[in-house]
C-alpha cells in the first residue's frame, strides 16, 4: 500500500477518524489511570508512597508529555502524521507495559515519564489528521466524536481500577495499558494513510520558514500566547481534578470503590458534553463552547464542597468533567481551525505543551490542598479559580487570525467533491 498521500474523501474520511478515536482513547488510559490507581498506591504496599510523592511522580510524568507534545506536534508537520502517529503509540504502549511489572517505585516513575513522551506526542497528531480528513461542513462534530476518545480511555481505566484494584492490585490495570500493541498499532499499520494536507499542501513551504515561527506570522502572536495561557489553565483545572478526585472523595468520607467511580462519572460527563458541545460549534464555533466549559468547570467544582447530596454531587461532577475535559476538547477544536493545515500541528503541539505546565503543577498544586485529610471545600474552590480565570482570558482571544490563513485552506477543503463525503 502506497502511504505517501492520501485523498481526504472516501473510506478515509471513516477510517481516520476511527483510528485516531482509538489511539486516544489508548492515550485517555494512560492519562486517567494514575489518578484512578493512586488510591491504591497511597500508604499502602509494596512501596507506602506519601501525597507529596504521588503528587511529585505526576507532575514528572507530565513533563514528559509536555517534551513530547513540542517535539512530536512539531515533526509532525517536518516528517509526516502516519511516522509519528505509529511511533508515539509505539512508545507509551510499551512504557505503561513495562509499569505494569516495575520492581521499585523509582523504575515506576522512570517509565511514567517515558510514557509520558508518547502520550504527549500522539495528541496533536491524532487531532490534526482527523481534522484534515474530516468534511469541512462536519469537522466540529467529528472532532468532537474523536476527542471523546481520552474520556472512553478514562472510563476504562476507572472500570478496570474498580474491577481489579482491590483484589489484584495495580498491576494488572497497567497492564491492560498495553494492549494497543497488539491491536491498534498493526491496523494502524497496515491501514492507517498519509494526510493529503501534509504531504501536498505542507511541501512547498515546509522548509521555508520553522513552522514554530509561522505561530507568531501574520498578526497572530498575541492570540497565540493566549491560548497557550488558556492551555495552561484548562490543563491544571483537568489534571488536578482528574489525579486528586478519588482522593478528595475519600477525604468525603467515600471507600476506594466509590472513590473511583466519581472519577468515572467524571469521564461520562465529559463524553456527553464533547458531544453535545460539538454539535453546537457547527453553529456557533468552538470559543464561545470553550467558554461555556470553563463557566460550568468553575461553578461545578465550587459547589463540590458543599456537600450536597449524592444524586446532586454525581451531577455536579458530570459537569466537572464536561467543565474540565471537554472544555479542553473543544479548546483542541478550536485551535485545530484556527491555524492552517501547513502548521496547524504545530499548534496543536505547542499549545498542548505549554498546556503541560498547568498539567505539571496540577498534580502538586492539588497534593497542597489535598495531603493530610483536606477539607473538601477548600480542594474544590482550588481547582475551580484556575478554571474561572481561563475562562476570562478566553473571552480575550480572536476566533480567527486577523489575516485568516486557515481561511485559504478551508476552501481548498471545501472544494472537494461532496460525493467524497460522509452522507448525513
């Protein structure tokens, strides 16, 4: 099979978005299952690790995903989506393997940080094919579909962590992490085609100018210091949460198990809000979804502590995670259309890992409020002030350059022949 190109019509614009769904949703694991597993890990054998430590191992894992989301989102837009696509699957599969059987906890922070790389790295790749692939008329709300994929990964990291943590321990649900390599990365493989927009649109001007410079070209440098300020709030709000809820559950006064389960509650309302929210960007466009996220994130998590009841409280962190992980899909979304298809990886990357700062601190900002029996109150109002001040900042930003270059690639899109398409 030839790889070198492929037309953004026909089986493609199926196929893609299904392989690139699936990647994430292998990504989502490896991003929830730390989070839904540190209950288990918490003063408890073999290795008895304090808050702060679980808190420190985090963030060092996510400045691994912060390394791999600049390089890879980068490269990708030098060498090609399918190369990187394969290799960052690659790497965090065979990393979270390896977590599963580390003798000591220093080998098993080592290779969450190798991990760490991949995840990082697969992300803007992932978004930025789908993306090209996609019927310009449908690109929000396929987005959307492909961006629940982290959430469906968070759902079954918690499940697997319900099923198997207390009997079996963490290792098994490591494990489980592993899996794509024997399933998606051979039919991703075998099947998985080159993006038109990279391999025609990107060639006559790849080796002009660093695609991390044309970030700042053509008016839209400060709009793209916003979102990377954006990227760094949404990410600390979602990785804060989504590391320290089960624990600021059990703070509650919950057991692990109904711990756990609000973190995948948490992954269920992020599923149905990316997808509602998705569906109305067609209409509206991305920002003002964003900004609706960041409202419902700040208002959810301040009503968390105050302890209302069960069937409210599970309601409150449905929109937590719609307010939290689904806001930054639909931040993905709208940094997806804001920059042309020649950089938008480049974009993508770099706004996921200047994001990554905020993903670094959550964990330990969390483990501040959290360590030593917090009081609820106090965690969630913590994690809500990030998310309100986002949201201001948001309101700030353009929803399209001031010269809109992304405007010439939509209509190259545009052009493609609707029989190519996914009928309604």
């Amino acid at each position: 099979m030839n790889f070198s190109t492929s037309s953004p019509g026909g089986s493609g614009r199926v196929l893609v978005p299904v392989l690139c769904w699936a990647a994430l949703l292998s990504d989502g694991y490896d991003l929830f299952v730390y989070g839904a597993t540190l209950p288990a890990l918490i003063g408890h054998a073999p290795w008895f690790i304090t808050a702060g430590a679980a808190g420190t191992v985090g963030s060092a894992a996510l400045v691994g995903v912060l390394i791999g989301s600049l390089t890879a989102g980068t490269l990708t837009d030098i060498l090609g989506r399918r190369r990187l696509f394969l290799a960052c699957l690659t790497l965090f599969s065979t990393a979270t393997l390896v977590t599963a059987v580390a003798p000591t906890f220093e080998i098993f922070a080592a290779t969450r940080l190798v991990a760490g790389l991949g995840i990082g790295g697969l992300m803007p790749t992932a978004i930025a094919m789908a993306a090209e692939f996609a019927s310009p008329a449908y690109r929000s709300r396929i987005l959307g579909m492909v961006l629940t994929g982290p959430a469906f990964g968070g759902v079954l990291a918690s499940t697997a962590s319900l099923l198997l943590l207390e009997e079996f321990g963490f290792r098994p649900v490591y494990a489980l992490g592993a899996v794509p390599l024997i399933t998606l990365l051979p039919l991703a493989f075998a099947f998985l085609p080159e993006s038109r927009a990279f391999a025609v649109e990107s060639s006559g001007d790849r080796a002009s100018k660093s695609p991390v410079a044309k970030l700042f070209g053509d008016g839209m440098g400060r709009a793209t210091v916003g979102i990377w300020f954006v990227a760094i709030c949404s990410m600390l709000t979602m990785f804060g949460v989504t590391t320290w809820l089960p624990q600021i559950m059990r703070n509650a006064g919950y057991p692990i198990g109904s711990a756990v389960t609000f973190l995948l509650v948490y992954s269920a309302g992020a599923i149905v809000g990316t997808l509602l929210a998705s569906v109305l960007a067609e209409r509206f466009g991305p920002k003002p979804l964003v900004l609706t996220g960041f409202t419902t994130a700040a208002v959810s998590l301040a009503l968390l502590g105050t302890h209302p009841p069960t069937a409210v409280l599970m309601l409150l962190v449905a929109l937590a995670g719609f307010g939290g992980l689904g806001t930054q899909n639909m931040l993905n979304d709208h940094i997806a259309t804001f920059y042309p298809a020649r950089f938008r990886a480049t974009g993508l990357g770099w706004a996921l890992g200047i994001g990554r700062a905020g993903a670094i601190a959550g964990p330990t900002y969390g483990a501040f409020f959290v360590a030593g029996g917090g009081a609820v109150i106090v965690s969630s109002l913590a994690f809500a002030v990030p998310a309100l001040i986002g949201g201001v900042v948001m309101a700030t930003l353009p929803r399209r350059p001031r010269t809109t270059p992304a405007d010439a690639d939509n209509r190259l899109e545009a052009a493609t022949p609707r029989s190519t398409e996914i009928s309604r």
